[in-house]
C-alpha cells in the first residue's frame, strides 16, 4: 500500500587518474636517476617562482633566501616556512659546488611534497574544464595545465 517509488538506476562514474604537479613529477625523476644535486638546482627556483604566482608576492631578482623569508614571506604562507627554509639548506651546498648528502634524496622528496600540497600551491596548475567539454558525469572536472613543463637535459 504505501511502497516506496524503485530508486533511480545506477550511474556508473568514471574515476579520474590521479595527476600530480609537473614539478613534483621532474623532481621525481631526477631523483630516480640518483641526481639529487639535480633536483635540488631544479626545485628550489621553481618552487620560488611558484610561491610567487601561488600567493601574488613579488621576488625581486637578487633576494636572498632570508630576504624571501623576512620581507616577503605572508601570514597565509607562513606554514610552509620551515620547508621551504630546510629545502634552501640543502639546495644552498649545491649551488655552490657541493655534493648533497647521501640521505638527502627522501628529505627533498618530502619537503617538495609538503611545499605543494597548500591549495594556492597545486592550484597553479589545475584548470577547471568548460561546460562544454567532457566531464566524469559530476559536472567539471579540474584537470593539470601543462603552463610549465620541465626542462630537458
């Protein structure tokens, strides 16, 4: 007498791949490769140049890394201090000739790790699909840009 109405059928939903941040990837392989000292060179500039189009702070060409830190690290970006400061002291020997330490490999992975997980960070490179472009049946469907592709060696 009082039966409730058959639910709607089933929608079947693609799953999305998971896509990570082209600098994450770059760091990664390089690291594969055992070239630390590489991905060191590599990460820390970008993850500066990215730090300043993530939360629109100006990097004056010729700031030091304390300078970036005091003058213009922000309150929003201030838990992303201490990685970015620890990433910087094992990039800095590198710079300037030396070799990175034997267990560096898995501490730049996660601090690179750890710089890019804020939103402002990893949101750089997603792009939201248009309303006309295929979806996973959800609606839109944030997807990685390819704006900066890593250099090749």
């Amino acid at each position: 007498m009082f039966r409730r109405p058959d639910p709607p059928p089933a929608i079947v939903v693609d799953r999305i791949r998971p896509v990570e941040v082209p600098t994450l990837t770059e760091v990664k392989r390089r690291l594969g490769r055992n070239d630390v000292a590489g991905a060191l060179l590599y990460a820390y500039p970008k993850i500066v140049e990215d730090l300043g189009r993530a939360y629109g702070v100006d990097f004056p060409e010729g700031f030091s890394h304390e300078e970036i830190l005091a003058k213009r690290f922000n309150a929003e970006m201030a838990p992303m201090a201490e990685f970015f400061d620890r990433l910087y002291r094992l990039y800095a020997p590198v710079r300037f000739g030396r070799h990175p330490t034997p267990h560096a490999a898995d501490i730049v992975l996660e601090l690179v790790q750890s710089l890019y997980s804020p939103e402002p960070m990893w949101r750089l490179y997603v792009t939201n699909l248009g309303p006309s472009a295929p979806t996973n049946g959800g609606g839109n469907v944030p997807t990685f840009n390819d704006e900066t592709s890593p250099p090749e060696e």
